[in-house]
C-alpha cells in the first residue's frame, strides 16, 4: 500500500488575515484538500489560527500552532496555552522550532513539557530536530539527534488514548534563505536511525518528515525515500500554487 506522506507548511511569521484568507480558499479549491492520498497541515501565525482553522474547518487540511506552552493557563506573558490552541480550531502544536531553540530561548528540557501537554491535551505535538551547522562538522549529527530524540520524548503520557508524537527531521544547516538542503539520502539515513530510535524507547518507531529548503525540484526524491514518511516546507510553500504543486508532485509519485 503507498504510503500517506504528512505535507505541510508553517507560515512562520508571514500573512496577514487576508493574505490568509487567499491561501485557505486556494486549497479549499483543491481535491488535494481532502486528503485521500496525502495528509495537508497548515500553520498559521497565531493572529490567524481561528480564523484558518474556521476556513479549513471540515476540508481535511490540519491546522496548528507555531508553538504551545506546558501549561493549560497561568501568569505566562506572551505564550498561548494548548488549551487555547483546541479552543481556537487547533489539532497540532510545531514544537521545537530551531529558530525557537536559536533565538528564544527553547531547550531540550522546554521541547519536552511543550510536547507533553500538547499530548495531554489530545493535539498532534509535531517536534522538530535538527543537527546544527557545528553538529554536522564535527560528526556529531548523531549524537545531537539522539539528545533531542529522547529528551522530546521523555515526559509524554503514552498511556492516553490517541498520544501522537510526530518528528520533524530539520538540520538546522538547511532552514531558510541560505540553507542547503539535504541529499536525500543523507537525509533517509537519518530518518531510519531515528526511527529505530523511537522503536527501541516506545517500541513502535514514530513517523518522522523532513524539513529545510524542500522545494519543487527535491520534493519527490526526499518524499518517495523508504524512511522519510512526509514533507514539512517553509519557504516553497508560502504560497498557495507551490505549496499545492508540491503536494500534487508528491503524491503523483507515491501512486
Ligand atoms: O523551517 C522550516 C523549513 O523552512 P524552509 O524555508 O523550507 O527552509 C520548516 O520548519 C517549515 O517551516
């Protein structure tokens, strides 16, 4: 049976409410939307969670959040709960972003409270990993992956019902303008270690996507690779027409 890849995108601090707006009736006018033969997730900034979450609402499409605190409410300036991410339309928390880990601060020890109560809360944590540039250098790519593997990990309740934890390959050498993607096979090789990984701490292994500087022309390589189960783009995908077109690539390929 061909795999169903996860393809999504995070919309990092990009759209207005209309630009939005645009974005949510472009793919509410795809077939691809509804999912049968792979599965779309959107990201939106905060300032427009609810209102693609309300557009998108019954099309297939997941919507989520850029990121999500440990707690349910509380004294926290400036974060939203994953309570309030549910409230809002929310069905997945992006966890661990490495401009999150870079620049504000988020450690191995925040991604694993984050990624708990996202569970906790019945959301799909979406944990992204990542090797930096250094990491990379000096062979430590492994070791870094691992780290970060088990620490996401650590504190999740497997116990409750429908607990869903999904990995986001991202070296973080990669990411953004400048980046350079990974050969794809680099890249499957990764993904077969760390889903042993999983298998041998949950004894399932999880499924894990790639992400940094996908785009129409390494989609498919990276997407039809044994162990890479789905794409997560930035850049590619901001708008709706490269986003969908990549979609359509993927699954044309899969069959
Ligand atoms: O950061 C990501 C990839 O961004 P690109 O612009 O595709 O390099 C990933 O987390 C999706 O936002």
């Amino acid at each position: 049976m061909p795999k169903r890849p996860w393809v999504g995108t995070s919309w990092k601090m990009n759209k207005t409410l209309a630009e939005a707006d645009a974005f949510c009736a472009a793919l509410k006018a795809s077939p691809l939307a509804a999912g049968e033969k792979a599965q779309l997730f959107v990201i939106p900034p905060f300032t427009a969670l609810s209102r693609v979450a309300e557009s998108l609402s019954g099309s297939g499409v997941v919507v989520g959040a850029q990121n999500a605190h440990w707690e349910d409410a509380g004294a926290w300036t400036g974060e939203i709960s994953p309570l309030q991410v549910k409230d809002a339309g929310g069905r997945l928390v992006e966890i661990g972003h490495s401009e999150r880990r870079t620049h504000f601060g988020e450690t191995d020890a925040t991604v694993a409270l984050r990624t708990a109560a996202a569970v906790r809360n019945g959301l799909v944590a979406l944990v992204c990993i990542g090797d930096t540039a250094e990491e990379f250098a000096g062979g430590h790519t492994a070791a870094a992956l691992k780290r970060q593997t088990e620490a996401a990990l650590s504190k999740v309740d497997w116990t409750l019902p429908g607990a869903t934890v999904i990995l986001a390959y991202e070296p973080v050498w990669s990411i953004g303008e400048g980046g350079t993607p990974a050969e794809p096979g680099f890249a499957d090789e990764r993904h077969a270690e760390i889903k042993a990984l999983t298998e041998s701490l949950l004894g399932r292994s999880l499924p894990v996507l790639y992400g940094g500087s996908v785009n129409p022309g390494n989609a498919v390589d990276l997407a039809t690779r044994p162990h890479i189960d789905g794409l997560f783009i930035g850049r590619s995908a901001w708008q709706p027409e490269g986003y969908l077109g990549i979609v359509a690539d993927v699954v044309a390929a899969l069959g």
